[in-house]
C-alpha cells in the first residue's frame, strides 16, 4: 500500500513555483463558491508518521485559502471535559457548519493506531473501533460532507534522516521529541498496523490519499491539487441530493395490529395514592442521583410522545428532585440556521451532559423517524439509514457508561382534542397550542405508523424504550419516575 509512496517522488523549485499561483488561484475561488453557495461542509484529515510535514502542510492551506473561513483543530490529549463524553464528541462538537473547510491535524484515527501498536487493545478492539469510525464518516458522507483525508508516509529510512534533521537545526529541534524516537523504534510495527488501518477504513465515499512526506513542494503541490479538484467536482454537480435508492417496504402487520393500539390507555391513579406515590419516588430519585457511584455515571432522558401527552408535566416531576445544578433540559424544535449547517446529530451530541448529570431531552433526535418522515422534510433514504445511525449513537453513550431512558407517552384522539380545547381556553397555557398541533391530527394513522416503526427499529437491550400511558396524568407520571429510577438502581448495581 505505501510502495508508491516511497519512490522518491520529487518536484524541482521552477516547476513549482511555476504551478503553485494557478493552484492556489483556483482554491480560493472554489473557497470563495463554497462559502457563497453554503452546499456542503469539506472535512480535511492530515495524518501520517511522524515528521513527515503534517503541520506545514496545514500552515500551506491557510496560506493559500481565506483562513477566516477555515477551522484548523490539532487533536491534543484528551482534556477533563472531554474525558466526561463519548470520544466522538470531541470530534462531533467540532465539525465544520456548511460552506466552511475544517482541517484536523491528529485524527479520530491517532488514539487506535497508537494504542495497538503499544499493546494497549488488541486486534478485535482495533478493528471495532475502525467500524465505529467507519459508521460516523459514512453519517457524515450521508448528511453531504466531503471528507478528503490524507496520509503523509516517510519510508524508515526517510523518517530517521528527517528526525535527525530536525534535531540538529536549533530552530527545528523543539519538534523533534523523545516520543517521535520512541516511535521510530517502532517503525515497522506502526507500518503494519497503518497499512491495516488505512485498508479497512478507505471507503468509497471517503478515500484514504496516500502522499510521500519527504519532498514538501511534492506533498504540497500533491495535496492541493487534490483538494482543488475535489472541491470543483462537487461544486459544479447540478444536484447535491442522491439518487433516491428503492428500498423495500417498511413491514406492516398483516392483521393490522399495531403496538401502540395494545395499550391500556385507561388505566389511572387516584389524587391520594398519586401524592404518596409521587413522595416515595421523588425522594428515591433524589438519593439515587447523589449516590457516590452515579459519579462515573450520567444520563440522558428522551420524551417522546402525542402533542399534549404531558411531557412537559412529566418533565417536572423529574426535575423538582433533582439539584438544578445537576440537570438541563432541552427542549427540541425546528433547527436553527446553525443547526441546520450540520449533520442532524450534531445538535444532541453537543447537549451530551457531564459525569454525574442528567439531560433530559423534550424530543429529540428521534424526530428524523417521526416528524420528518411523515412531513416530508427529509428523503425516504434519510430516515430509514436514521434507525441504524440513532442506535449507533446510542450504543456510544451507553458504552460511556450513560443510562439512557426513553419515554413514549401516548394518549388517544379524543384525549388529545379534550386537552387541545382546554389549552385554548386557559390564558397562560394557550402558548402551548398552535395550528400544526391541529393539522397534526390530520395525519394521526401515520404518526402512529411511524412510531411503531421507531420502536420495533431502536427500542434495543441497551436502550429500551418505555411506553406510558398518559390519558391519566397521575399514572403516567408515577410510571415515568418509577421507571427511571429503576434503570438508574440497575445501572448502579452493574456499575
């Protein structure tokens, strides 16, 4: 895989000084159509061995583009905060909006690569971390990034005479560090396990550019270059949107039994036992979230249900157990402008909460498989890959040892008009009611069809979702806290 890369490949002073001004020319004024037209992000990786001109190669791309609109990240070790997330959300927070060029210097790939060359995981781990990664470029690919990603490779011997370069030039030596040579002895094992990574994770959609290090006028010429026509190739495609694929139908019951439908929806709880009841598992709530072993814990939320279900009721009884300090709700609506510029994801990866705290999330991510879809506002496509990508997500929080509890909260039709009527009729509760709650109604049997594809499709062993009936609100709330308190107690216990 590198032998290309390790040809001597070079490009003499007047050629590129010659080539150099028409490359860069044209990179500006894609940067310039990029930035104007706001079609799609460009994610740009520079990876490589050690010293094999990583650094200078960012410094050449802001140089020959607007730096202003480029985001350069060099990937450090992990910080405290970052140390309390997922590891992608380091990378997720990160990315940049529509129209910008983000570079990262150091890479979702540095961690694995590093820590099986040293014998810290094994193979197997390797190779599930390398899927995981695959599965977020693909999401990335999929939402209309385009990610170019680059490997600057030194041959050994290539690498030894450029550390030793470095070293004894006074104005280079800081770069060269007793980790860059505690490296090189490694050298063969890090070629080994490169090839291997580079090989399961250069996908059609985002390819790995091997690049020989070692001459930088090549390697910058090389990489601009590549940049350049993959900016214009997107740029001058008259559609941005994929071919809508056929996919087969989505399975429907043949007896026309939904799971929604089996609820019993008249169940209630009367005021007396409600206050009691309510007591008990607020205060168990309250204990359980102050519990030592909750601090290598935190959890996450999700409500879900009919317009006027009681979510937001039930939210409350949450809250008012809790330290305020140690939750935040976020309530879900239409995207903003910066929303909108990034994956659909990107906007609850950044809400994720510390160790020791609770997000809880008024709608969520699962809008992409309910309003989306039964309003058109995403293709066929987008929300039946959306079922895979959200347990991905998920399966990530719960590996971070997050306790995700999802709440469907269903009411009837006639429920639902009796609670619509009597917000238009109470002053400080008409804020509540708006004319796509209405219209809504119109299309009750495919909001019903779709949560029942949600839950058979994402309501998993590791995050289960837990449907509420809440034509009572009484019931519903005890069954909420009852519930969350439940998984929490379990989570403690494996912990």
């Amino acid at each position: 895989m590198f032998e290309s890369a390790e040809l001597g490949h070079k490009i003499d002073k007047a050629t590129y000084k010659r080539e150099v001004p028409a490359v860069r020319e044209a990179l500006l004024d894609a940067q310039i159509d990029l930035l104007q037209s706001k079609r799609f992000p460009v994610i740009i990786l520079i990876a490589g061995v050690d010293c094999a001109g990583k650094g200078e190669t960012v410094n050449i791309l802001n140089e020959w583009m607007d730096p202003r609109h480029i985001e350069t990240h060099a990937i450090r070790d992990l910080t405290d905060e970052e140390l309390e997330r997922p590891p992608m959300w380091r990378y997720w927070r990160d990315l940049p909006p529509k129209g910008k060029i983000g570079i990262f210097i150091g890479t979702w790939y540095s961690s694995p690569l590093i820590e099986n060359v040293y014998g810290d995981i094994k193979n197997s781990e390797l190779d599930q971390r390398l899927e995981r990664i695959i599965r977020f470029e693909k999401v990335l690919c999929d939402e209309g990034a385009l990610i170019l990603k680059f490997w600057l490779h030194l041959s050994e011997k290539q690498q030894k005479k450029r550390l030793n370069s470095l070293e004894k030039d006074p104005g280079t030596r800081w770069r060269v560090t007793d980790t860059d040579w505690k490296n090189f002895k490694l050298y063969d094992r890090f070629h080994q396990v490169s090839e291997r990574m580079l090989r399961v994770t250069s996908s059609a959609e985002a390819p790995w550019h091997i690049v020989e290090g070692s001459d930088p006028r090549y390697r910058y010429l090389t990489i601009g270059t590549v940049i350049l026509q993959a900016l214009q190739q997107r740029l001058g495609s008259t559609n941005d949107s994929k071919k809508e694929e056929p996919f087969p139908p989505v399975t429907l019951a043949i007896d026309g039994v939904r799971i929604i439908q089996t609820l019993d929806l008249g169940k209630k709880l009367g005021n007396e036992t409600y206050d009691k009841e309510l007591e008990k598992w607020q205060g168990k709530l309250n204990l359980l979230s102050r519990h030592p072993r909750f601090r290598k814990l935190s959890a996450v939320v999700v409500f879900e249900g009919n317009d006027a279900a009681g979510k937001g009721g039930a939210i409350r009884r949450i809250t008012q157990a809790l330290d305020a300090r140690h939750y935040r709700v976020t309530p879900i609506a239409a995207p903003t402008e910066e929303e909108a510029s990034q994956p659909y994801l990107w906007r609850f990866w950044r809400h994720l909460p510390h160790r020791g705290r609770f997000a809880i999330f008024d709608r969520s991510w699962y809008g992409r498989v309910l309003v989306e879809r039964v309003e058109g506002y995403c293709s066929h496509a987008d929300w039946m890959r959306a079922y895979g990508e959200i347990n991905d997500f998920e399966e990530q929080l719960v590996r971070h040892n997050t306790v995700i509890v999802k709440f469907w909260l269903a009411i009837d039709k006639e429920e639902q008009f009796k609670r619509f009527n009597e917000r238009e009729k109470i002053g400080f509760k008409r804020f509540k009611i708006t004319e796509d709650d209405w219209r809504n109604r119109e299309k009750w049997d495919d909001y019903e069809l779709a949560v029942c594809d949600m839950i058979d499709r994402t309501s998993t062993e590791i995050a289960p979702w837990t449907l509420v009936e809440a034509n009572d609100k009484n019931y519903a709330r005890i069954k909420v806290l009852k519930t969350l308190c439940q998984s929490i107690e379990a989570c403690l216990e494996r912990s």
